[in-house]
C-alpha cells in the first residue's frame, strides 16, 4: 500500500435522500454513521410538522476534521477531483428508501481532497466536496471518462437550468460529471478559496448541487451561510434548497442545505 502522504485520499459517503411528504415521517432522519479517519460522519434529513423538507445536511465530527491527513509539502502527486484517486473509500448505505421522492436528491458523495485539484493557485488547497446527487449511486459509478461518454459529457442542460453566470468549467469528470462554476466566485477574482458553490451535470441533467468547502474553513467558522444560486426553471418537480450553512456546535461541523422551496417542472 502506498503511504497515505503519496496519494489522493478521499472519502465516498453515500445516503440516500428520500421522503413521500408523510407527515407521519416528520423529525430528524438520521443516516448510518460511517468511520472517517478518526471520526465519524453521517448525513440527515429534517421534516418540518407539515411534512415538508426542512432542511438535509452532512454532519463530520471533529476527530474526524482533525484526523484526515494533509500533505506536508505543497507538491500535487495526486490526479484529483476523481473518484479514482488512489485513496480510501467510505460507503453508507441507503436510509429510508421510500417512493415519489419530493426532495430531489437520492444521496450524498463526500470527497476528502488533501492536495486539492486543478486549476492551480485557486482550488489547491485541502478541501472537501459535499455532493448531493439527483442520480442513483449506481448511475454515478457507471460515468465513463470523455472519451468512453463524450456525448453524454457533452450533452449539456439548457442555460435556463443553471444560474446566471454560471460556466462549464470544461472538466468532464468520472464517476462525477461536468462541473459549472459562478463567474464571479470570489475565488476566480483574485481572493482566496474558501467555500464555493458548484452544480454538476451529465447527459442533458442537472445531477449534483456541491458545496465545496476548503478545511480551514470548516474548521475555523462557526457559524456561516449564503445564498445558493437558483436557476429560471427545474427539470423536476420538488422542493429545492436557496441557502447553504456550516454550523459547529457540540464538537460536530453541519454542512446543510437549508430554506428549501418548492418548484415546479418547467
């Protein structure tokens, strides 16, 4: 085995996101917890009392913020933002599988990234991506690269389904998909990254919401949020999250989805 200094380490964590509005199934849902490093990490879903999605989220405590491991020189020898990256895996199984999903996310996908990834100087830094995924855990692993899926890569969604501003990036990703950054990121206009807001997509769909959120600042920020970039129109019909937390309480960091509204497909 390859010291863990040599490689790309990061953590898959997948729980699945479902609810059918039962307002008997109202409260906090809370996923399998997974080992991660030192600690642990799960994921969860609130249901407000009228049986609508309050908010979903990830939860890592902080053994597990303080134990993955950080490369203790600058040198990337990783390839990066792949789900091949030499690494560790984590998987959780699937929580309260229940049918005609309202939200419209069916799991989440957290990579631990110790020597960040490409383009240099801006999203190089130790970090974690939180992808909350529309697709099916098997979907997401049958994504080729751009030359076995290079129509499907590049059958991109209509702009109307995106934010404002937001680019494709031109990374046609494996076991991921495209990813479509906001133009005027701070972290594309000249300040450090700290935390961004990506959307995924693949074969004409938008499938992933991401937050991605460098270590520092999960560390270091007890209380944070922001807007999450909305689109003029949705492919399905559901309740959609607008804001986007980190929240440190009781030795655990919260990465939620919060202040969700309901949209319809237009």
């Amino acid at each position: 085995m390859k010291k863990i200094s040599l490689i790309a380490l990061f953590a898959i964590i997948l729980v699945s996101f479902t609810y059918n509005g039962d307002s008997s199934k109202k409260g906090l849902l809370k996923g399998e917890e997974v080992t991660v490093h030192n600690g642990k990490g799960w994921a969860w879903t609130k249901i407000n009392k009228k049986g609508a999605p309050e908010q979903i989220g990830f939860t890592l405590t902080d053994d597990a913020l303080n134990s993955v491991p950080v490369p203790s020189g600058s040198a990337h020898t990783g390839s990066g933002h792949d789900a091949h990256g030499g690494g560790h895996e984590y998987w959780i199984a699937k929580f309260n599988p229940v049918a005609g999903a309202v939200i419209p996310f069916n799991f989440v996908l957290l990579n631990w990234n110790p020597y960040g990834h490409p383009p240099a100087n801006i999203y190089d830094k130790p970090h974690f991506d939180f992808h909350f995924y529309s697709q099916t855990p098997e979907e997401v692993m049958a994504i080729g690269t751009y030359e076995v899926d290079s129509l499907k890569f590049n059958n991109v969604p209509q702009p109307d389904y995106f934010p404002v501003k937001y680019v494709n990036t031109g990374h046609s990703i494996p076991q991921m998909g495209s990813h479509w950054v906001d133009a005027t990121s701070s972290e594309l206009n000249g300040k450090p990254f700290t935390e961004t807001f990506i959307y995924g997509s693949f074969n004409g769909e938008v499938t992933f919401y991401e937050p991605m959120i460098t270590l520092e600042f999960l560390k270091n920020q007890k209380k944070y949020e922001r807007a999450i970039p909305v689109p003029a129109k949705f492919q399905e019909t559901g309740w959609y999250p607008t804001s986007m937390k980190v929240v440190k309480h009781d030795g655990q960091t919260e990465v939620i989805l919060d202040k969700f509204v309901y949209r319809q497909k237009s």
